[in-house]
C-alpha cells in the first residue's frame, strides 16, 4: 500500500471514530440564540474558528512586521544621505 494513502487513511479513519462517539445532541447559547447541535459539530466549528482567527493575526502581525521593516530600511537609507 502507499505509504501517502496510509498517512490519508489514519486520520481519516480517528474523524469517523470521533464522530461516531460524539453524534449525543448539546445545547448551545450565544447571546440571545440557542440551538441543538451534535458536540462533534461543536468541537469542528470551535477548531475552525481558532483556525480562521489564528491565520488572520499571522497575517496581520506579519504585515506589520514587514511595513516596520521598511520603515526601519527607509529610515536607515535617510541617515546614510
């Protein structure tokens, strides 16, 4: 067997055992909503969110950094004029 189809198939196979045990309905209030979901759904939307809100800051912080560095390598080119 491939060795990238096995590395595929392991992951893939922990998710269905996940779910299967975490299919039990939870309620969930934000504010003034509230909804049944299943608690796999929950954790899935929780770890996408990080997900989103880390990528995100990773790209702000780094957008930052390299306008700082400009700045620095302007600032840097002024003093030598």
């Amino acid at each position: 067997m491939n060795l990238k189809l096995i590395l595929i198939l392991i992951p893939a196979c922990i998710a269905i055992v996940f779910l299967v045990q975490n299919v039990e309905a939870v309620e969930v209030r934000f504010l003034f909503w509230s909804m049944a979901i299943s608690r796999a759904l929950v954790i899935f939307f929780t770890f996408i969110m990080g997900f989103v809100v880390g990528w995100f800051l990773h790209g702000f912080l780094s957008y930052r950094k390299a306008k700082k560095d400009k700045m620095d390598q302007s600032m840097s080119f002024d003093n030598k004029l």
